[in-house]
C-alpha cells in the first residue's frame, strides 16, 4: 500500500510541476498522424540504408488490403 501511495505522490508533484512550467497535462495518448509523423522520417531512413524499398510497398499495401476490409 505504501507503494502506491507513494507513487500517486509523486504524480501529483509532476502535475504540480508541470503546471508551474506552463505545461498540460496529456492525456497519456497521441493522435495517430502524430505518431506516423514520428514515425515517417525513421522509416524512410531505414529503408534507403538497408535498401528495403520492396519490402516497405509489401507491407503497405498489405496493410491497405487490411484496411479496405
């Protein structure tokens, strides 16, 4: 019990915190074109130095297929 009293503690000091600095408080979620804007740029990285454009397309249209179910 002592954990986790503890724990909600140490929350509230961060929301505390977070208000002082000006911050919001999030939601603990993300919108998803966020995340593919994240995501995107590392992506592309990787496919160009291991040369896995074939594969990316595979996929992508794999999950296209899934999609348009």
């Amino acid at each position: 019990m002592d954990r986790t009293s503890g724990r909600s503690a140490l929350r509230v000091q961060g929301r505390k915190a977070a208000a002082a600095l000006g911050g919001q408080q999030s939601s603990g979620t993300r919108h998803p074109l966020v995340a593919v804007a994240m995501v995107l740029p590392l992506a592309i990285v990787l496919a160009v130095v291991f040369g896995g454009w074939e594969a990316v397309i595979t996929q992508a249209s794999s999950v296209v297929g899934m999609l348009g179910r």
